[in-house]
C-alpha cells in the first residue's frame, strides 16, 4: 500500500501581513499532481492543518476543496490535529467524513485512535496521535506522574494496545529530540517538549509533523514531511516535499521525497543599492539586505518596486546596522498564545523569557479554558 505523507500545511498564514492563500492553492494543485501520478492510496496529514484555531472562511473553503479531490480520486485521507488547529474543530463532522474515506483525530479522550486498512500483505493500523501537552493526558491518568511531553506520549502508548506483528503506522504532531528546528515552530522552554525517538519504537513508519524541515528523527522510517511551503526567513534554504511512503511486507518500507513546486520563493538578497537594483522583478518573499555606507534615505521604498513582496529589509555596513520588519504592524493574529505571553513577559521583565514552569502554568490554563468550552458547547 502507498501512501503520501505531508504535514504544517498552515492554510490562512499571512507572511509580514501578506495573504499566502494563492501560494497554497497552487501548492495543494502540485501536491494532488504527486499523488495521482504515485497513484498512491492514501495520504497521511500529521496536523497543523490550519495557521490558527479559529481559520478564516477562505482557509477552510480551500482545504475542503482539497479533501475533496483526494476523496472523488478514491484516496483516503487520515488526519490529526496539530498544536496550531483546535481539536474541536479539526473533528467536525468526523463521523460523517468517514463515508468518504476521511478519518480524522479525534478530541483526545485518553485513547490511541486507530483505523484498520489493508492489502495483499495483510493488516494495517494507522493510528491517530493528535498534539498533545502533558495537561491534557494527566486528566486522563491522575496516577501517572505525568510532566513532560514525553512523559504524556509514552504514558499513551503504554495504554494503546499496539498489534506488532502486524505493520503499523502512527501520525503525531510532536517534537523528536534530535530535530532541526527553524523560526516557524513555537517550542516549550527548557526543552520539555523534546521527545526521545525510542518512544515510537513499536511502529513500522512514524509520521511526523510539527518540523518545518524535511528530515528523518533518528531513524529513517520516522519522519518530518516539513511544511507546505516556506514560512520564514530561516527557512529559505529548506527544499520543501512530499513524502511518499511504500509499505509491503512487515519491515518492508520504501520512502521516496517528492519536491513540491511553489509560485514565489522565500529568499535573501543583498550587496550595494545600484546592484540589488538591476535584479530583475521579482514577487518572491524577499529580505533585501543593503550594503552601502550611504544608503538613500528612501531605499526601503525604492527596491520595494523591484520587490513588492519585500519582506524584511536591512542595512548592513561598517558604521550601523538597521533590521527592520517591512511592515510596521504586529501580525498578532498568526502568533500563538503562548508565543504572545512570551513577548509580554519579556517586556515586563527587561527581556527575560518565562520559565518552563511559568509555561506549564500558561498551558494548564489554556487546557481548562477549552474543556469549559467543550462543556458549554
């Protein structure tokens, strides 16, 4: 059986406040492309499917129609809930989506969600890990000591009865110790988050998601699919892809990466003003970085007319350095809550980041602000 392994498709981003919803669209086309002609039979999403909780109708619209086409193409889709999407949300309709062939995670209930499959070779057990914090499984088992993030997964896993004689897949949303991070994802401080690779180590393909960077975690059948496209300036030199995974025998499992083409890049240019503007015109999401000891005053404005799309734009020279953000509004609305807490924080501690505990405590809170939602829903 094949599979298409992608993740953090962060529909409704916003780059410095400008919409990313058209390179998406064009993005999903490429990726639907890759799985018809891998005539693959089902694709594994590991989370983050939106930007934020509550998406805009556009974001929505756009991935529906994505679900859509896999579906009438006769792929099944499972997916899980990332630590950007609600939960609640995610699992909307979910038992009426499984007569199309979609499976999504549901509200974690202290159980391993698992959807049984097969071919030739036998069974297959995709199970469904959404992202968790160690909040949200204490409740579950007040008996474990239950702290950090690998704490709550193994604590799981332990209670999921997992056939492995049988070939098994796990979609999760978390972060493997090992991993190379960038600027787009939002991490725990003090590492808490990091979870060991031998936690995983019952199933035959891990699908990983919650890492930007295309990458194994410490072995090669579990896997980062990275993100859809780029989504910051530490991510210009990642070469995004799809991953497609074969399974055949028990212990049989062929992976192939599969690039995925975007309409505008995310990149840096830099050197002298009459230099940078002799480039040709370009829509990528660019830093321009100038080099010059007298830089004009208006060169912010003037390059935007070779690059409308400037992101980030810089002075680097032997008498200052200015880096400034293009746009001078805060986009608040594509930063987490606890990303918000930590620029607070810092402002009301001379530039100190929280602890890890002052986090725990921030998490606890969100956890019980969105049971009581639940409950009032």
């Amino acid at each position: 059986m094949k599979f298409m392994h992608l993740s953090d498709l962060h529909i409704g981003k916003r780059l410095n406040d400008i919409s990313l919803i058209e390179d998406q669209a064009y993005a999903l086309d490429r990726v639907f492309e890759i799985a018809v002609r891998e005539n693959v039979d089902g694709v594994l999403i590991a989370g983050d499917v939106y930007q934020k909780a509550s998406p805009q109708a556009e974001a929505m619209t756009l991935f529906d129609a994505f679900l859509t086409r896999l579906s009438k193409a006769g792929m099944r889709v499972f997916l899980i809930s990332g630590n950007h999407d609600s939960d609640k949300r995610i699992s909307y309709f979910a038992h009426f989506l499984k007569n199309a062939g979609v499976f999504v995670s549901e509200a974690f209930d202290g159980t391993l969600q698992r959807v049984e499959v097969s071919d030739e070779y036998g069974k297959i057990y995709i199970h469904l890990l959404p992202f968790l914090r160690p909040t949200s499984v204490k409740k579950f088992f007040p008996e474990e000591e239950i702290v950090s993030y690998e704490d709550a997964v193994r604590c799981v896993l332990s209670h999921s009865p997992i056939d492995e004689r049988a070939r098994n897949i796990l979609l999760c949303h978390q972060l493997v110790t090992g991993a190379e991070t960038s600027d787009s994802e939002e991490e725990a401080v003090g590492g808490l988050d990091n979870i060991s690779p031998s936690a995983f180590d019952g199933f035959d393909y891990v699908a990983l998601g919650h890492i930007h960077k295309p990458q194994r975690a410490g072995r090669e059948h579990m896997r980062y699919a990275g993100s859809l496209l780029k989504y910051s300036l530490s991510e210009k030199d990642h070469k995004k892809s799809v991953c497609i995974v074969e399974m055949k025998e028990k212990g049989e499992v062929f992976i192939q990466l599969h690039p995925i083409d975007a309409i505008r890049d995310v990149r840096e240019v830099k050197g002298g003003m009459d230099e940078v503007m002799r480039l040709p015109y370009s829509e990528d999401y660019v830093r321009c970085v100038i080099t010059d000891e007298l830089p004009p005053p208006d060169a912010r404005v003037t390059l935007s007319t070779v690059f409308p799309n400037m992101i980030k734009f810089s002075i680097e020279n032997s008498k200052t350095q200015a880096d400034m953000d293009v746009s001078s509004v805060s986009d608040i609305e594509n930063k987490s809550v606890i990303d918000l807490f930590r620029e607070f924080y810092g402002l009301q501690s001379g530039g100190q980041a929280p602890s890890g505990k002052h986090i725990s405590v921030i998490e606890e809170i969100l956890s019980e602000m969105e049971a009581r939602s639940n409950e009032a829903d």
